[in-house]
C-alpha cells in the first residue's frame, strides 16, 4: 500500500483540522505506513483536485485519503476506513452552515440529501458524496479520467464532489460511508453585540 493524503485549500488552514492531520500523520508513521502529505492551494477546488488526482496515478499511489482542510477527526481514521476495504468510502460530515444538512446524498438526479435519522447503523451504499473525507483506491480516479477525460470538473448542475461521484457510478463503481467514522466541520459565525445577552439568557449556544 503507498497513501497519498490530498488536501485541496483555498489559503489558510483552521488550526484544528492541523491539529488532527498531525495526529494522524504521526499515527501513520508509527503503524510503518507508506504515505505523502499533498496540499494544493487555489481559488478553483476542481483543479487543485485534478493535480493531486494525476499526482495519485503517476507516482504508484494504491490509495488516496481526501480532506477538506475544514474538518475535524480523530486520529485512527485511516484504519477505520480501510477496514472495509472498498473501492470508495466516506466518513459522516455535515456541513459548516445551518441547516447544516448531511453531506450524504440518496439521488444525485434529482439531488437528495440523506438525514442524520436515515443513517444506518453499519456501513451503507450512498449516491455520492462531499468529500470532506473520503479514503478512495487511485483506480477509481483512473478509470473516471480515461472514460470522461476530466474526474472533478463540475457541470451545470453539480459541483466538483457530485459530479466526481456522478462519472465513479457511471464506471460502475459503489460508494460507501461509515456512519461511525464521524468528522466535525469547522464553521464561522457572526458575533453581535446582543449576542451576549442572548448567550446569558439561554437562547442559543456556539
């Protein structure tokens, strides 16, 4: 096995998603694992994602982790993931603004979103989904760019991740996630001033 950790950025990483990357990188290191940590910054995910996917195929990598550089996990991730050994497997996120809806999809056409009460309790099938952390074999990546020339350009429709997921189905592919491999996602919000009688009051908690 030879992992690669890709890490797609816009800029500046949250001290916490660094956090748990250190973990894990020293967990890896540790078990004897072969690995190499990427990151490519941009404005346009999709293309950071197209660089680290030809960077998986060209130096022999079997495996690739994905990470938003936004999340927050624990440090034996890895080795919950690859248990299963599938071709495409995802942890369980939610995304970083209200209604903070699962990042798990039913049905890309039409587009449904599965809820924190559909989960099942073991791995299960999923449409498509984010890639906030997703532990994928590199054939997968390459059997996507030889069939539709491209693997994370998105479409009219579907962002990079969807659409990512949209061509693995197409290649015959099944997709998974394991709802005990949880990740938080890191979000922002707003701080007025009559937050702090709000927050002495009871009425909302960050």
């Amino acid at each position: 096995m030879k992992l690669l950790i890709a890490i797609p950025t816009l800029d500046f990483m949250h001290y916490r998603f660094v956090e748990s990357l250190t973990k894990l990188i020293c967990k890896l290191s540790e078990d004897g694992i072969d690995f190499k940590v990427e990151y490519k910054s941009g404005t346009l995910v999709y293309h950071a994602r197209e660089k680290l996917a030809t960077m998986a195929w060209q130096e022999g990598f079997t495996h690739v982790l994905w990470f938003d550089a936004d999340m927050v996990f624990t440090e034996d991730i890895f080795d919950d993931l690859i248990f299963h050994d599938k071709d495409f497997v995802s942890g369980i996120c939610h995304g970083r603004r209200a209604p903070y809806s699962s990042c798990l999809f039913s049905s890309i056409e039409p587009i449904q979103r599965l809820s924190l009460a559909e989960y099942p309790d073991r791995l299960f099938s999923v449409a498509a989904s984010g890639f906030g952390c997703v532990l994928m074999k590199t054939e997968v990546l390459l059997a996507v760019k030889e069939k539709f020339g491209v693997c994370f350009m998105p479409t009219a429709a579907l962002g990079e991740d969807l659409a990512f997921c949209n061509r693995a189905a197409k290649c015959g592919y099944t997709m998974w996630a394991d709802p005990a491999v949880r990740l938080g996602h890191i979000g922002h919000i707003e701080i007025w001033p009559e937050d702090e009688q709000k927050w002495a009051e009871g009425l909302h908690h960050y």
